[in-house]
C-alpha cells in the first residue's frame, strides 16, 4: 500500500469524472507566480494554500491557510515552504480555489476480505469523526460493480433528500471506478460539498492509497508515493522503487541509519522473519529488503549495489527460505553481479557475507556464491538443511 498526496489524488479522481478545485502545487513562490499568469483563477480567486505533505493535524500547525488571494497565498506559501514538522521539511504546497459552500458530506472506498465497501454519509470535516453511526456502508463483491440503483439506495440510506441522493450516488459511482481502475485500496473525500450556486458536488479533500505494485500498469502514474516513516525518501530508496515499478516480481529497499546488519532476503515473510531475528539476538538492522516473485536478475542488481552501499556495516544476510518458482541460480547471479560491482569500488572491506537458501537450481546458485571465495570474498554458504536462523546467530557471533 502506498500513499498519494493530495494534488495526485485529486488529479486522479478528476480523470474519473469528479469534479475537484482548480489546484496547483507549487515547490516556490516563483512558480506560484508564473503560474499566475497562466491561470486566471488564480488572480480572480479566492485561495486555499496547504501543506502538500504528508502530515496530519495540518490546519492546528498553521498549515492551512483560508480565504485568500494571490498575494496572500504567494505570503502563505512563503511562510509555509522550508518550515521543519518533526523530522518533515515542507517542500510543496498545493494552492487551490476556495469553494463556497454550506453543507459538508462524507464519501469513501475501501477494500475488504471480500471485496470492497462504498461508504456515505450527510455529514462531513470533523463533524464525521463524532458521528461514525451515520456513515451507511454498501458490500461490493470482488469482480463486481454497483449499481445505480444500490447507490441511491445508499445514499437515500445516509439520510440524503431525494435531489441531493441522485447527485451523490452519481458521485460515489464515480470515486469506485476511481477505486476500481486505478487499483486502489482506499479512497476517501472529506469533504464532499455541494457548490453554492449550481449544488455540483465537489471533492474538495482526496486521501488515496494505491497498490504500489500495480504501477507498471498506469503509465500515467508520474507521481512520487508519499513517504511513509515521517521523512523523505532516500535517494537510494526511490532508485529501488523506480526499479519497482517496471519489473515483473519485486524489490523492496528502506535504510535504517545507524545499523550493521544489512538484510537482503527473498521474500517478504523471509525479510520479516530474520529481521525479526536480527532483533531478538541483539543486532542493529542497517535496512529492510527483499526480492521476490522471481525478479530479473539486473533488478536484484541494483538493490544489490544499494545494500552494499550502506554505511558502517558488518554483515549482510542472505537469506531466504525454500523458494516455489524464483530461480535461485538467476537472482543470485544479480546479487553476485551486485557483490562484484561493490567490491570492484571498495565498499565490501571487512564485511562477512552469509548466504542461506533453497529452491529452484539451488545447488548451481549456492555453488557460485561459494566460488565468490575464490575471488575474495569473505562469504558463508549454506543450503537447505542449514535452519534459517542459523546465519543470523553465526553473522551476530552467538555461536
């Protein structure tokens, strides 16, 4: 699951036919002013200037600013661009028209055991929060799509007069084809608002999770998911994600400052499972990993190289359980490929290198990491009968 910004997410729910703000989202006063220019509603406007980051509880820190114009919102973005939250700097905002409107409502899609659940109701902002029993849900079944007339059904259900029920089921049929085609796992607006004037309902807040893994089928996915451990993403972690997003399988890459163990398990369970194991033994992790689902091997490469580039470290783990269908022989000729490359640059001094594995073309895969000895490596090898956590115990010196 992957979090997107307000700015993308509403982006995709305009391309499916929810009627959002004019919006931009700006890195600097100085392009805020040149897209003044261009953008007539920006001088003509009133203006909401956010915080594009993720962070909570934004409007109680001062960043959200309300009913301005152009040069109020150049003063907002001003104040709020280069401001330190904890360890977040915000680097964007996201200036948009301000809608005027009386009533707030509430619409969401999440995905279940058994499908997906399509909520509404006729409250919404903050005001939800304390009055969750009048947020009325609909089941959808895997493979399936609501109808219009369950859609009204719903909002009728949420307590909505006849006229403004059509809108909002037109509305949330809407945020799950969103859902649906831009594989989602949750899509929530708050507010939902009906426009003063013509009554149009309008997305005026977006928060969207996708499946990561899915990016390969959305070309036009050319946004940056939201970092999820309260700081940027690393370099080296949004070159591994990039990697990611074009390959058949995975690889997976976050540092963790101040660690000696470096992991670099197949799969997420393995990952998991000696990471966990690092842990109870004593051990400071220097990142997570994992490569899966038979990734090609230049893939495996390049995560490779960045766990290898991690600094102070003493060991990296290799570990895995015994694999259905990756070819071992094939992802480990990435890893070798990745151990040389570092080597050849003088990143690989004095760490020890443990190696635990089965699976397809094992004893061919095991027997050339072995023969990284001759070339030298100071690395461990061991098969399927070697218990997993045995290399951690021998990495970590407990035995």
């Amino acid at each position: 699951m992957a979090k997107v910004l307000e700015g993308p997410g509403m982006g995709l729910m305009k391309k499916w036919g929810i009627t959002v703000p004019n919006y931009v989202v700006v890195s600097s006063v100085d392009e805020l002013k040149k897209l003044s220019d261009a953008n007539e509603w920006l001088r003509t406007s009133k203006l909401v200037v956010k915080a594009h980051e993720a962070m909570g509880s934004r409007f109680k820190l001062g960043l959200v600013k309300v009913e301005l114009d152009l040069q109020g919102a150049q003063a907002a973005a001003k104040d709020m661009l280069g401001r330190q939250v904890g360890s977040i700097t915000v680097s964007q905002v996201i200036v948009s028209e301000m809608i005027s409107h009386k009533d707030e409502y509430y619409a969401a899609v999440k995905s279940t055991r058994d499908g997906a659940e399509v909520m509404a109701a006729n409250c919404g902002g903050i005001e939800v929060e304390s009055n969750w029993d009048r947020v009325k849900k609909l089941p959808v079944e895997v493979g399936s799509t609501p109808t219009a007339e369950a859609l009204l059904k719903l909002a009728k259900d949420a307590g909505f007069p006849d006229a403004t029920a059509r809108k909002m089921a037109e509305f949330t049929g809407k945020l799950f084809a969103c859902f649906d085609n831009e594989d989602s796992q949750y899509l929530e607006v708050n507010p939902v608002v009906a426009r003063e004037g013509d009554g149009e309902l309008v997305a005026l807040d977006a928060v969207t999770l996708l499946d990561a893994d899915a990016k390969f089928r959305h070309q036009d996915w050319n946004f940056s998911f939201a970092a999820e451990f309260g700081r940027a993403y690393t370099k080296n972690e949004l070159e591994v994600m990039s990697v990611d997003a074009k390959i058949k399988g995975s690889v997976k890459f976050i540092e963790i400052p101040g660690g000696d163990t470096a992991m670099l398990p197949a799969g997420g369970g393995a990952s998991v499972y000696y990471s966990d194991a690092v842990v109870a033994r004593g051990g400071k992790l220097a990142n997570y990993a994992e490569y899966s689902g038979d990734p090609p091997d230049w893939a495996v490469e390049v995560l490779t190289d960045k766990v290898c580039s991690l600094p102070g470290i003493k060991n990296i783990i290799v570990g895995g359980a015994i694999a259905n269908f990756t070819d071992v022989k094939k992802t480990f000729g990435g890893i070798i490929a990745g151990f040389r490359k570092a080597q050849s640059e003088g990143k690989l001094n004095g760490i020890k290198i443990w190696v635990r594995r089965g699976g397809p073309r094992e004893k061919e895969g095991l027997e050339a990491m072995k023969a990284l000895q001759n070339e030298g490596f100071d690395i461990n090898v061991f098969d399927r009968h070697t218990p997993l956590t045995d290399i951690v115990d021998k990495a970590l010196q407990h035995k």
